[in-house]
C-alpha cells in the first residue's frame, strides 16, 4: 500500500463521491477508480459501495478510514511502518521503502 493511494482513499472518503475527489486530487476519475480497486484487490476485501450519485464505505472502508486518520504525518516512516504492522502490511512496505530510499541515493 503507498501512502499516496492511501490519500486518494481519503479523499473519496471525504466527498464520498469519486469524480469529485478525483478532481479534487486534479486526477482523472477513472485513473482514481483503478487505484481505489487495486487497493481493494490488495487489501483482499471491499472498502466502498459505488452508487451513480453516492459512494459509501463498507465496513472495511470504515475500518481503514479510522486507522488512517490516526497517521499525524505521511511523513513520518516509523509511525506508519508501525501502523501497517497492525494491519500486517509491513512487510510489503518495508520492501518498498527500501527500493525507494535506494533510488533517492
């Protein structure tokens, strides 16, 4: 999980409505849909129910919502590598995070 799709979640959160965080995030509905979905197929479970006028979170979504509003600060590595041990992603993460400080070397 990157901490940006994580934002893009709480921003369709937020509107409850994709068009209007896409455009709020000044990206396209459909890229903010895919990543939505590929967040959903990584977490193994549902996070909203799409209406045509409404998007609202499932149990799940409510879940993920609660723990990611408790991140002071994307910016802060250990606290979210902490909090995704919680939800035992911490290990994908801890491989990204390393392929990504490599490449800023």
């Amino acid at each position: 999980m990157e901490l940006r799709v994580l934002k893009y979640f709480l921003e369709v959160a937020r509107h409850e409505n994709i068009s209007r965080a896409a455009d709020e995030l000044h990206l396209t509905q459909p890229t903010l849909s895919r990543q939505i979905a590929e967040l959903e197929e990584e977490l193994g479970t549902a996070l909203l129910v799409r209406g045509k006028r409404r998007t609202l979170l499932t149990e799940s979504g409510l879940f993920l919502k609660a723990r990611a509003e408790e991140i002071p600060s994307f910016q802060n590595g250990v606290f979210v590598m902490r909090w995704l041990k919680g939800l035992g992603l911490a290990e994908q993460q801890k491989k990204a995070r390393c392929e990504a400080l490599s490449g800023q070397q």
